[in-house]
C-alpha cells in the first residue's frame, strides 16, 4: 500500500468510528443470524386439498362473505369448509399454536375472509417482562407477541442447528377468499396513537413455509417477515401502509416472492436482505444457474423503494413491475452486520421500471405530516414517511455490488436518473463491536466490479410514447469489469454522466479502479438526512422534484416551462400511466477522503436500519 493510500484509510477510519459508533447508537438491536444449510428446496402451494391436514380459521362475519361469493368454485370450497368442517379458530395465532401442540408437519391453515386483528397477541402475559431490545430466538418461540402479531417458529431452540424440526414445518396458510384484499392481517394503532405492533406475520426458522392470498397492513417494521428460513413461497401476498417494509426476508434460502403487490410502505415494498450468498465463490457475471431468492410477476409500487437489499445476493428478479416509487430497485453494501457482504449477483431482467418520481420525503416529511402521531399520519390514505434517503426519480441504484446483471428491461420514464452504480468502500462493512476491523478493511475498492447493463430498451412506453429518463446511466467511473452494451433508446442516444464514456462488454468493461471525485463529493449533502431530527439537509438535492425530461409524451405530460419565468418545476404526476397492456468515487489520495467520508456520513442514516432493515423505537 503506497503512503498516500495508507494516510487516506487512516482518515478513513478516523470518520469511521465516528459513524459506528453512531450507528450502534441509533439501530435498534437484533441477534445474530446466520445462513441456513442451503439444502431446502422452494415448497409447492396444496392450494385446497381436502386431504391434506387442515385447520379452519374464519371470524362471524365469514359466512355471509362466501354466500356474496361469485366465483362459483371458490364459494363451494368455502362452504365446503364451513359445512363439513367447521371453523376451528377465530385467530390465527391459535390455530398455529394448535398445529404446533397438537397437529403435525404439512398442515394447511385456511382462513376465510375477514379481518384478523389477532387481539389476544396484543398484550399477553408473557410480555409484560418485556423492555425492548434483542429478541433472541428463544423468546420468539416462547412469546413471539412482544414484537410480532403471529409467529411460526419451526426450530427446536435446544438444538444446535437452525433446521425446523417441528410440527409448524411444511406450514401453509392460506386465505380462501377471491383476492388477497378478502383475507387481512391487521395492525393498526393503539389507544396512544401508538403502533399496536412491530411486525405482523413472522415465519422464522419455518422451512417449507408458503403463505398465500392475504393482505398484511398497518405495522411498524415489517408485515411479513421470514427469517433464517430454507424454502418458502409468498404468492399473492399483499403488503401496504406499513412505516418500513412489506415484505422484508433476511437470511433466508430458496425463497420465492410471486403474484405480490406492495405499496405505501415508508421503506422498501420488497426487502431480500442478506440473502443466502450461494454465489460468492463465482467471478462470473450473467445469467444465474442457482438464485437465493427469486421475485417474478409482482408489482410493486408508491414506496419510498420500490425494492431494496442491503446484501441482497443472488436475487433473481424478473417479469415484474417498479413504478411510482420513490426510488425503483435498491441494492447495497454499506451497512456492517449483515452476514454476505458486499453483495453480488443480482439478475434483474425483464422487468417494467418506470415513472418512479414519487418525492414522498417533500410530501409527506417536509410538510410535517410524518411529525404526528402514527395514527394520525393518514397511512391509508396514501402517506407514506421514508427513514432512508433515496434520489426521487431513480429507476434502479447498485451501491456497492459485484457482479450484477441488469437486462432486457423496459426503463423509461424516471425523470432523474434510469441506472445509478457507484461504488462503496469496505471500510463501511466494518464491525460496530470491533472498531479494529477497521484498519483491516484495507482493500476499500472491492464494491462495485464487472457489473452490466445490457439490452436494456429507454426512454419507451409500451403504447409507443416517448418518456425518456432524466440521465439513462449514471456512474461515478470507479470499478473493473462495468459494462453497457446493447441499450436502446426511443429518446435517440443513450445518455449518461461518464466523463470516459460507457465501456462496451466485448472489450472487458472498465479498467481503471478509481473513479472521480466530484461525483461522490456530490452525493455528501444528503447524506445527513434524518426523518425526525434532519429532514431538508442544506444543500441536498434529492428531495427536490425532479425536472421532467424535454419530449415527454403520453399521460401526466406537463406543458414545457415558459424560458422567461423563473418558477420551481411542478412536482411529478403522483399516479404514474399504467404501462400498457397485459434503481462514489475516490482517486487516490483527496478524492478517497472525499468519497469515502460522503458515503461514511451516508452510512450514519443507513445505520438506523438494523440487520434485519429496523430503525431505532423513536
């Protein structure tokens, strides 16, 4: 290491341990988790299969809504159920309690419409003990209900394994309505205002899970959460008016998210984090023959993100729809104490990302309205109040990553930027609890690395209308092996902000390991973001509307502003066209201070997220 590189990560880790221990500070503490065996496989859906072992939970008002029914082969299993069977349970924890004493592996729960406030886990007896703080796997198994609404806790907590090994294994619940919306697992709010719970359904060390048509809203972190969990299956789930995630899965392996919606989450709709880094071992960049976790045919929409995963490896993410976010796909590298950093191997193909211009932080936060008390911000009206800062206008943003695949998408429409990457420095990775690591972290270049784009069309609706993105490719110029190639646009040339240009695959991609300066000098000023105690940075621009782009055509097009008049840009269209039928650079030396300290105060923010995407109670 030369002298100059050895004085900028001593810097470097000066400002370092500043921010960790700020951010030990701030997070809100959870255990320890660790990657399961990887030798499950993704659980097949018994959608109504009367010989399988089954549990019925419905509520009074059940049977009048299967006799409104108008799906004839849906209502005659519904009464099937109520006819011959009966209703077991009118909560939905009971009937997992009972599978768990007196049931046996491969049990179906089936839940008729109506809405399941699961009053009896509001305040149990077993967690009036309970002060906050790390929710270790024993007390989850024992009483799940001091931070979830319901829990599935497959793993004997006695063993040393983390496999599921009783009868909640194989577990499928199921809504038995029309639709998702027919079947909810409600939250809601306290007598206080306050939130009645941090997560809603939780399916930990639940291997085989699958959980199926039903709506999950109103809760303070996370409305389905799997975790340390080797095969699941989440299919028309939907999640929404949550203050951080819908569906958030840590850890987990073997996972597949299909027919989902998400929206009006103050995070991330969809949140993979840490997932199973079954690729880390491959210097390969392209198509997957072994994903972690795989998301197809979702929408997901009008959050702050539209997807994120801090470590969100060997996702698979295709035939899907991101659009009236925020920000649309996240991936990153920047938080410690998420096992399988940095990340790699997203493969995102595929997909719909457009009109993500939502600037719910100048809407919703500015504006004081995620000031008030929970129930009283208007969740369910449409407020959604981000705790992470992301550039309104941004289709797709790699933080940090290596070797990810982005393709064959349909990009347009993301009036600030189509595809953002730039790098994160290891240094941010280091341990809270061994601040020594840090001088450790030497290779601070390791993110972000033989990333590509290719064959991604811009700028195009698929009626046909030009709806170009502000800038289609964003980069801060650092890393080996980037490449674009083969991108169209409707708009005319591709555009972006490299100073060197965008290198072609055929040719290797980038050579040179550091970027430009100015560029992570840029990205400092909204790094100090904070919902409740700094919520308009000086000098951040992120949180201003972004501009529509010149040529615009279709739906929500504004009239071009008059050159004379000296006006803000008119915000974006909140609602964004449907789309037709059927998401820092240093140098050597000054430019890695630069960069790295502002990413490092950016790492401050992110460090409200936990290892499993919390924040800290407020």
């Amino acid at each position: 290491m030369s002298s100059t590189t050895r004085r900028s990560v001593t810097v470097l880790a000066l400002a370092a341990s500043l921010v960790l221990s700020a951010s030990a500070a701030l997070a809100h503490e959870e255990r320890e988790s660790q990657f399961p065996p990887g030798d499950g496989t993704v659980p097949e859906l018994r959608e109504h299969d009367e010989f399988t072992p089954h549990v019925v939970v419905c509520k009074p008002g059940s049977a009048a809504a299967v006799a409104a029914m108008t799906d004839a082969d849906v209502k005659g299993f519904n009464q099937h159920l109520l006819d011959d069977h009966g209703c077991d349970f009118e909560h939905i924890q009971a009937a997992v309690y009972h599978v768990r004493d007196n049931g046996q592996p491969g049990t179906n729960i089936y839940v008729l419409p109506g809405t399941y406030r699961e009053e009896p886990s509001h305040a149990p007896a077993c967690t009036e003990d309970y002060d906050g703080g790390i929710v270790e796997y024993d007390l989850i198994v024992t009483c799940g209900e001091v931070i979830n609404l319901v829990t599935i806790a497959g793993d004997d907590p006695e063993d040393a394994d983390l496999a599921c090994d009783n009868n909640l294994c194989d577990l499928q619940i199921m809504g038995t309505g029309e639709r998702p919306e027919d079947t909810v697992l409600r939250g809601g709010f306290q007598a206080d205002g306050d939130w009645i719970k941090h997560n809603g359904l939780k399916a930990d060390r639940a291997d085989g899970f699958v959980l199926s048509n039903m709506t999950f809203e109103l809760f303070r972190e996370n409305a389905v959460y799997v975790h340390e969990t080797d095969g699941y299956l989440l299919d028309r789930v939907v999640t929404r008016y949550n203050d951080l995630y819908g569906i958030l899965t840590f850890t987990s392996d073997h996972g597949v998210m299909q027919n989902c919606e998400a929206h009006h989450n103050g995070d991330s709709g969809l949140y993979p984090g840490s997932a199973a880094d079954v690729n880390s071992d491959s210097d390969q960049t392209g198509p997957l023959d072994r994903w972690s976790i795989e998301i197809r045919n979702c929408k997901s929409h009008h959050n702050a993100l539209g997807h994120s995963g801090t470590a969100g490896n060997s996702i698979y993410i295709h035939d899907s729809e991101f659009y009236a976010n925020q920000t649309g796909i996240v991936v990153d590298s920047f938080v410690g104490g998420h096992p399988g950093m940095p990340q790699d191997h997203l493969w995102v193909r595929n997909n719909r990302i457009y009109a993500n211009n939502s600037n719910y932080v100048k809407e919703f936060v500015h504006s004081g309205i995620c000031d008030r008390p929970p129930a009283e911000r208007g969740y369910e009206q449409g407020t959604v109040c981000p705790v992470f800062p992301v550039p309104a206008g941004t289709g797709v943003m790699i933080a940090g990553g290596n070797h990810d695949l982005v393709e064959d998408n349909l990009i347009y429409d993301n009036w600030r930027t189509g595809v953002m990457l730039f790098f994160v420095p290891a240094i941010l990775r280091a341990s809270p609890e061994d601040p020594g690591s840090i001088l450790e972290s030497a290779n601070q270049f390791d993110t972000s690395n033989h990333n590509w784009f290719r064959d991604n069309h811009l700028a195009e609706h698929p009626e046909g209308w030009k709806q170009p993105n502000g800038t289609d490719f964003w980069w801060d110029d650092e890393g080996l092996g980037n490449c674009w190639q083969g991108n169209t646009s409707a708009a005319g040339d591709v555009t972006s902000n490299s100073e060197i240009g965008l290198p072609d695959c055929d040719s290797g991609g980038s050579m040179l390991p550091t970027g430009t300066a100015i560029k992570s000098a840029g990205l400092a000023p909204c790094a100090p973001y904070d919902r409740e105690d700094n919520p308009d940075p000086p000098g951040c621009d992120w949180f201003d509307d972004p501009v529509q782009p010149a040529g615009r055509e279709g739906p929500g097009t504004q009239p071009a502003p008059d050159p004379d008049e000296d006006d803000d840009p008119a915000p974006p269209p909140v609602d964004a066209a449907p789309a037709g039928p059927s998401l820092p650079t240093t140098g050597s030396g000054v430019a890695l201070i630069v960069g790295g300290i502002a990413l490092l105060g950016a790492a401050v923010r992110l460090g409200r997220r936990n290892r499993y995407g919390m924040v800290a109670a407020a």
